[in-house]
C-alpha cells in the first residue's frame, strides 16, 4: 500500500459514490449497484449511458464538488486528523499521520 495507491482507490470508490447518490442511492446498499446494474436500470427507464458515461459523469461531479469547496475555502489537505485514527491498530498495523498526509495530498491532485 502506497499514499498514491490508496489515493487512486478512494478517489475511484468516491466517483462512484457521486453517481450512485446523484441516483438517491442509500449508500449502505451501494455494494449492490455495481455499474452493470445500474446501466440496466436507467436503460428501462428511457437512459442512454454506458458505464463508461457513469464513470465520466462521477469524476465530473466529484471535480465540481472540490472545485465548490476549495472556491468557499475548503483545504483538504490542512484537515486535522483525529488522534483516534492514529491510536486505533489497523489490520495492517499502525496508522502514521505522514501516511494519512500524503495520501490526502495524492487525492487532492488526482481529484483535480
């Protein structure tokens, strides 16, 4: 596990996520609407999209959304990170606030 890598993975779970909320998805059934499933569903609804539209269309809210927060001063990268994150053992082992920072700077650039 990388910062970069962890990023790209949280960055493409969150893309998603826009999509299926834009939907008004109950996220704690998301891992149910895979894209395949979704695609299905707005097509007997009169939809013409692809997944690849469904993935295009999330990086795109997404990227709006952080451009709405950095434009009102949000800076995801002087968030303060809670003590408990760092005091909690992981599966993998302790959790360093360098890991954490690097990882959300990786994020900030990819989501653009």
């Amino acid at each position: 596990m990388t910062p970069e890598g962890v990023a790209e993975t949280l960055l493409a779970e969150e893309q998603w996520r826009q999509v299926l909320t834009s939907l008004v998805v109950c996220l704690f059934a998301r891992n149910l609407y895979k894209p395949e499933m979704v695609v299905e569903a707005l097509h007997t609804s009169g939809f013409d999209v692809s997944e690849d539209g469904l993935q295009t269309l999330g990086k795109e809210i997404l990227r709006r959304k952080h451009d709405f927060k950095r434009r009102e001063g949000f800076d995801l990268n002087s968030v303060r990170i809670p003590q408990r994150i760092l005091e909690t053992p992981s599966p993998l082992g302790p959790i360093e606030a360098s890991f954490i920072r690097e990882t959300l700077a990786a994020f900030s650039k990819k989501a653009g």
